[in-house]
C-alpha cells in the first residue's frame, strides 16, 4: 500500500512539474520514486529471511520421490497388458512395499497406552515406502509430518481438533500446539489435542504440576508469552512432553467457554522467539476464540429429538458447579449456620490416570465412599478428576479436627487410595461472598496444601 502510494504521488509531482515548469518538482517525484524503490527491496527482503527461517525449520523434513527400483518396482505395463499377460510381477515387487507397515500397525495396537510406540524402542527395519527415514532426508511421505490417526493417538470421538491444532501451528510455525484442561484443582491438566512433529509429544493423558500454567491473572488476557528457562517457564512444567526439547518460548492462551464447568486454554511453543511478534498473537487469538464457539457448540444441551420422551438420569449431564455452590450458600445463610468447603484432592491421580478410565472411576468412587462415611451430613459433589468437595456445615474449630482426622486416615489406606490427600478448606466469611469467591479461595488452599503436604484452610 505504502509503495502504491508512493509511486502515486511522484506521478502527480511530475506532471506539476511538467506543467508548472518546475525542475525542483522533478527533483521531488524522483525522490518519491527512489523512496518506492527502498519500499519494495525492504519488503522483498523481509520476505526472503522469512523464507530462510522457514527453510531452516523445516530442517530435512521435505520429501524425496523415491526411485522405482528402490520400490521393488522392476517395469511399468500398461494396465490391460498387465491384466492379460502370461506374466507375473516378482514376489519381491508384489510384498516388498508393505512388508512392515503391518508389522509397525499391529504394534500399535497391542500398546497398553494407547499410543504408538517411540522409535527408539523399535527393532531396525529396513526403511519401506510408507515409513519415513529416521534421518528425515528419505522420508517419501509428507502426511507423516502430523499423522496422529495412523498411530492411533487421536481420539475417534474428536476429529476436528488435532487438524485444528495442526493448523495453528503451521500458520503460527510453532513447535507444538496443544489444548490443556484445567479442573477447578490449577495442578491438574488433562491433555485434550496436540500437534507436533517431535516424537516425545503426548496427545492424551493428564500431568500436574508444582505451579500454575494459566494464572488468575493470564486469564484476563488474550495472549501471555513467557521465555522457557531460568527468567521464564521451568522445562519440568510443560508435562505434554514425555522429554521437552530445548524450547525458547512458550505462548498460553485462553479458551472462552463461559458455560463449560472447566477451563479450556491453548499452549504453543518454538525453539526461537517469534511468538511475540503480534502477527503471531494476532492469529492465536483468532484461534482460541473460534474453538472456544466449536466447544461450546458440544458442551451445550441439545434438544431432545421427542418432547415426550423423559430424560434418563444417568445421561443428564453434571450440573455446573457454581450452581451447586450457590444453593450451599444461600441454604447456609438462610439457617445463619458456618458453612467451609473442603476440596479434597487424591494425590496419585497422575498415575491412576495413565492406568485408563475404569481405574480412575473406580478410585473416585472408593474415594466419595470415604468422604461420605467421614461427614455423613454433609454434602459431597465432584469437583474434577479424582478431586470432591465435601460441604461442611460447622465451625472452623469442627472443620479443622475433621480435616486432620480425615488425612491422617487416607494416609493409612492402600489400594487407589494409596498416597494420601490434598485437603484445602474455605470458610464462608460473614460478609457477601461469591460462589466464584468461595471456590477460588478453596482452590488456593488446596495448592498450598498440595505443595505442604499439610491441610490448609482459609478463613
């Protein structure tokens, strides 16, 4: 636009001074024009170190058309003459092609995790045509670059979202782009998508961490950019990878989902530092705001297909959880009673969450079990995996004793329940307080008796 302008105006310089008779304006449109010139060798050299730098990442990853020979692939025939002729092609050329993609996918499936296995805990074989090279100089197939299906790591039931995240790190050129969900219990995250090209990225699973990803105060902002380092991010934090690479930033970004119970938020990474440019927050705003309408989109109700027909129980979905705090409140103040919520989180969640669903449910419900049996009068609801909250209605010198008693026991129990619990209380103060207000203040006490290892409580 500026070129265009540019060169615009030196035309129009010229023919004044062509018909004033000016030389000093020809001097001017000259200068007008040079100026063009500059706009546009500036611009054409911006673009050729963008090219260089996207070249540089890419590394090896761009693709070499194989020979036919290398194939199995002795002569090519016409299609009738192939189907009519006496002869055959060579056993090699008919089975050496697809020697080891059954072999690579029957491993797949019989891993316990769900996820393919790395290559480094693989046999040697000999590189075939759909597996790329372990140098990535022969790799003959570009689909392998983020190819999550074929390896059996996307979920079937989400389609959209890891071609969605692999969209966003192509037009981000970011490293890895994932979609984390944080419980109400900020230690907590569970890996929903990811798109990388690194062998250690995990795209399923849940990992926790000493501190916050996404604090209170990220959530108010659309972008927040962090080094990965000392000044920045600790490497140890960044639990989607099973070994982080040498990373240099790292970009988080909310998710809006207002009518979703948990919080949804993007992480991307690069080995360099062009996440803050604003081009780059510009489109990971973009992104994070249209997901947040694809989520919304399947966390909201849909209409039954027959008004007449009544909803079963069991497939109503869990009531929000503000809701649920709202109605403790309101019940309390109503009959002037002290009322605390405990948040009460298993401590080996991580590692109950790696060994599948059925071990995870099973677990919660020895968990609810023992909180139930502990406050039998109190009211007990799920706050997130492997994490209740246990309505006590008492006065901090009865919920502290109770909170103790409570730990101490879990700490002797073994089976799911081997490791203990987190426990983090809440008063309700006498002044107005929130739903949102109580339940920070619980989340905030059950961090810092995460990190203790002693029941916290907030009055």
């Amino acid at each position: 636009m500026m070129r265009i302008l540019l060169i615009f105006l030196a035309i129009v310089i010229a023919v004044l001074a062509f018909v004033l008779d000016q030389i000093w304006l020809y001097w001017a449109a000259g200068a007008l024009l040079v100026a063009a010139v500059v706009v546009v060798v500036v611009r054409m050299w911006r673009r050729y170190q963008e090219a260089v730098r996207f070249q540089r990442e890419e590394g090896q990853s761009a693709p070499r058309h194989p020979e036919l020979s290398e194939l199995g692939i002795m002569e090519v025939r016409p299609r009738d003459e192939a189907a009519s002729g006496p002869e055959e092609p060579p056993p090699e050329a008919a089975t050496a092609p697809a020697e080891s993609t059954p072999s690579a996918s029957a491993e797949d499936a019989a891993s316990p995790s769900g996820r393919a296995p790395t290559r480094t805990t693989q046999e040697p074989e000999p590189a075939s045509a759909t597996e790329p090279a372990d140098d990535g100089s022969d790799a003959p197939a570009p689909e392998a670059e983020d190819a999550p299906a074929a390896s059996g790591e996307q979920s079937e039931s989400d389609p959209v979202l890891q071609p969605y995240l692999q969209a966003l790190r192509a037009a981000t050129e970011s490293h890895a782009a994932c979609l984390l969900v944080q419980e109400d219990v900020t230690l907590s995250y569970r890996i929903e998508a990811a798109a990388s090209r690194a062998a250690a990225l995990r795209r399923t699973g849940t990992f926790e961490t000493t501190d916050p990803l996404l604090s209170a105060n990220m959530t108010q902002v659309e972008v927040t950019v962090q080094p990965v380092g000392r000044d920045g991010v600790d490497p140890a934090q960044l639990g989607y990878y099973e070994t982080t690479p040498p990373l240099a930033q790292v970009a988080m970004a909310p998710v809006p989902t207002p009518s979703a119970a948990s919080t949804y938020f993007l992480v991307l990474d690069a080995t360099d530092t062009h996440l803050n440019h604003p081009r780059a927050k510009k489109l990971i705003t973009h992104f994070a705001d249209l997901l947040g309408l694809l989520i919304e989109s399947e966390t909201s109700p849909r209409p039954s297909p027959a008004p007449d027909r009544a909803l079963d129980a069991e497939d109503a979905k869990p009531r929000p959880r503000r809701e649920i705090i709202a109605e403790e409140i309101q019940d309390a103040q109503r009959r002037s009673s002290p009322l605390a919520l405990a948040l009460v989180h298993l401590n080996q969640s991580e590692r109950l969450a790696q060994e599948g669903t059925a071990v995870v449910a099973d677990a919660e419900s020895a968990l609810r079990t023992r909180l139930e049996r502990s406050a039998p009068r109190s009211r007990v609801e799920r706050f997130g995996e492997l994490t209740y909250g246990v309505f006590y209605n008492g006065d901090v010198t009865d919920v502290e004793p109770w909170a103790e008693r409570l730990q101490e026991e879990m700490d002797g129990v073994g089976g799911l329940l081997t490791g203990g619990v987190s426990i983090g209380v809440a008063m309700l103060r006498e002044d107005a307080q929130s739903p949102k207000q109580l339940r920070e203040n619980a989340t905030e006490a059950l961090r810092m008796a995460y990190e203790t290892g002693t029941c916290t409580i907030v009055e």
